[in-house]
C-alpha cells in the first residue's frame, strides 16, 4: 500500500496538514481523498487554526501527469469524475470555520497551489513561484484555480495567469492581492507558524462569522454582506469569549482579554 502523501499533525491549537511526496510533491490518485479526510478529523477537533505546508525543497510540482493519462485512456465520463472531487476539497478547505493559512516555499504549481488558494490567507518565501501550468498539456485548471485568482486578483488577471501558463514570482502575486505577505528564504514555516498561533488564540467564533461575512460578499456582493451581518454580529454575544472579554475590557483596559475559542 502506498504511504499518505497527505497527512495530519497538532501543533497546539493549530492543526498542520502537510504535503510529502518527495522530491517533487506531486499530487497522486489518492491525495485529494487524504485531504478530505485530515479536513473531517480536523472538524469538531478544537483545532483553532489551520496551516497547509509542504515538505522538501519544491512546494508541489502539481498533478502527476501519469494519473492524466490514464483518464485521457479512460474518456471524458472518468475527467468528470476526477474533477468533481477536487473542487469538493477545495471547497471543503475555505468552509472551515477557523483561520486557514497557507505556506508556501519554492515552486507551488497546479493542485498545489489550488488548495493554497482555498485558505483564507496565502503566505510565501521571496523567491517562490506560481503557476498554474495545465495549459502545456492542453488542460485548464480542475480544482477551481482559475476562478479564485480571479477573486483575489482579478478576471484579466486570471485569464493572463491560466493561459500563458507561466512561473509568476512571489512579488508579482503579492502585488496583484493573491499573497498576503512575503517572507525572507528558509523562514516561511517559523514565521508563518507564529502568526497562526496568534489567530488560533483569538476569538475563533467571531473568526468564522469574519469568514461568512466575507463569503457572502463574494458570492453577493455589499447588499448580501449587508443581510448577513446582524445575525453574524449578533450571534457573537451569545459567546463565552464576548462575554470574557467585554468584562475583561471594563475591568482591566484593552488588550488583557484572553479567548477559549467558545
């Protein structure tokens, strides 16, 4: 039996799911379902925060293109179905309720850069590179790439992207809003590991009412945000965490308040 490339550790409060395939980590005919499944141990887990990594000196070199072939040998019926999995993952990533945080080193391609997109932030080494490649071998992405740079960058941006099938470095993306911050070479993981400790010991309910507010601007728009967030606001004072830190604020002054994510 094949070894996981796809697994789940704790860090604390902050769950890790980690990418290993060396040396190229590629994605297999298995590791979307790995991913799935660290993704339900992580549900109901306590876990506060999540952190997407990858071992070795590549981030991800994307799909194994042998896995390509024996759908193209297959048909269109089997693409289908390998599709539909890979947007459910991704999907299953950005409905999380805690902060999710990608870290990125090296070259992050295809797949790899798909789930990296499914988190709420995307942190990456100054000389990381980017693309989505599927392009040379007559594909566009299946995991839902093209559409979430296009939220965070833009449609043209997108298209630019997806259809030249080029390496764009961590400067250009950071510029273009689809990183969030760079980070000196061989540093990504320590730093990136102390900034989710700090979202993990914040006011995790109030993080995901952050999130639903945000999804539902981007799936409606200011009007649809609008809608949502008095119940979401709302919903808040019902929280331990609230209620701590609002006695907190008045006892002690801003800033004392600690949050047990409840």
């Amino acid at each position: 039996m094949a070894e996981a490339t796809i697994a789940l550790d704790r860090d604390g409060d902050v769950a890790v799911v980690t990418l290993s395939n060396p040396p190229l980590n590629l994605f297999a005919d298995t590791s979307f379902d790995e991913l799935m499944a660290c993704l339900d141990e992580i549900e109901g887990s306590g876990a506060r925060a999540l952190v997407w990594r990858a071992e070795g000196d590549i981030f991800s070199g994307g799909v194994d293109v042998k896995h390509f072939q024996r759908v193209v040998e297959a048909g269109p019926a089997a693409a289908s179905a390998m599709a539909a999995p890979l947007i459910a993952g991704v999907r299953r990533l950005e409905a999380l309720s805690i902060p999710t945080l990608a870290l990125v080193h090296g070259v992050c391609l295809t797949a790899g850069l798909e789930v990296s997109l499914g988190c709420d932030l995307i942190w990456a080494e100054e000389s990381s590179g980017f693309g989505l490649v599927e392009q040379v071998v007559g594909l566009t992405p299946g995991a839902g790439g093209t559409q979430r740079i296009a939220e965070r960058a833009g449609p043209g941006r997108a298209r630019e992207f997806v259809m030249t099938g080029g390496l764009y470095d961590a400067a250009t993306l950071e510029r273009w809003g689809v990183v969030n911050r760079i980070v000196e070479d061989g540093t990504v993981h320590e730093k990136g590991m102390r900034f989710a400790h700090r979202l993990a010991s914040g006011p995790t309910v109030a993080h995901g009412a952050t999130k639903r507010i945000v999804r539902a601007y981007l799936e409606g728009g200011i009007e649809r945000a609008d809608e949502v967030t008095p119940g979401q606001f709302a919903g808040l004072f019902a929280s331990e965490d609230l209620r701590g830190a609002v006695r907190s604020f008045l006892d002690e002054g801003p800033g004392k308040a600690t949050f047990e994510g409840r």
